[in-house]
C-alpha cells in the first residue's frame, strides 16, 4: 500500500511517499509528480522517510522524468531513504542520476546548489 502526502514549503514541493510503491501503485507516484509539474514546480523533492519498498515500476516513473526535469530546469533529490531502499538505488546506479541525501536540509541544499 502507498500513501502520498504533497506539501509546498517555500519555493520547493515535497513529496513524501509512504510504505511500498509497486506495479499496482506507481501510476499514483507518477499521477502525483505530473501534478506538481503541471503546476509549476521548479525544485520537487521526495521523503523517502517511511518508504519501506520500491519495485523497478516504482524506479521507472523517476527515470522517466529525469529528462523532463532536465528540460524544464526542475532541481530534484531523494531524501531520508532506508539503508534497503537506498542499496537498491546504488546497486542500479542510480544514485548516480539522481541526487540522494540523508536529510531534507541536505535535500534543500544540494538543489539550490544546482
């Protein structure tokens, strides 16, 4: 089961996902993440915080934005991801793609930085 809750704090959207996102769920990430595009986001980042699990669908709907965001100049990172959850963006080399930080300060930072 997912849960998302959407915040706006500042001039960056967070996107705080909760539990697991699989291939039954992903569509809402990736509902959620078109909506804050739509709407104008120049820095989205994701609490990572309760993320218990995340399937290839769930890394496929990031992937699939990375060009976008690129595009559009929108800063992104990860944060607060478990040790389970961040092996498997290392293990898939996208920690190389996609900035990953421990925290929401560090988060924040590595976006204004870009």
């Amino acid at each position: 089961m997912l849960q998302l809750e959407r915040k706006k704090e500042e001039n960056k959207d967070i996107l705080r996902l909760i539990g697991e996102v699989d291939a039954s769920n992903s569509i809402l990430l990736d509902q959620s993440i078109q909506e804050i595009l739509e709407q104008g986001a120049t820095v989205l980042l994701i609490d990572g915080t309760e993320l218990e699990y995340i399937s290839s669908a769930g890394l496929g709907v990031f992937m699939s934005y990375l060009d976008d965001f690129s595009e559009r100049g929108i800063r992104f990172a990860i944060f607060g991801l478990n040790e389970q959850v961040n092996e498997v963006f290392k293990i898939l080399g996208l920690d190389r793609l996609i900035a990953i930080a421990p925290d929401l300060s560090t988060a924040t930072r590595l976006t204004h930085e870009s």
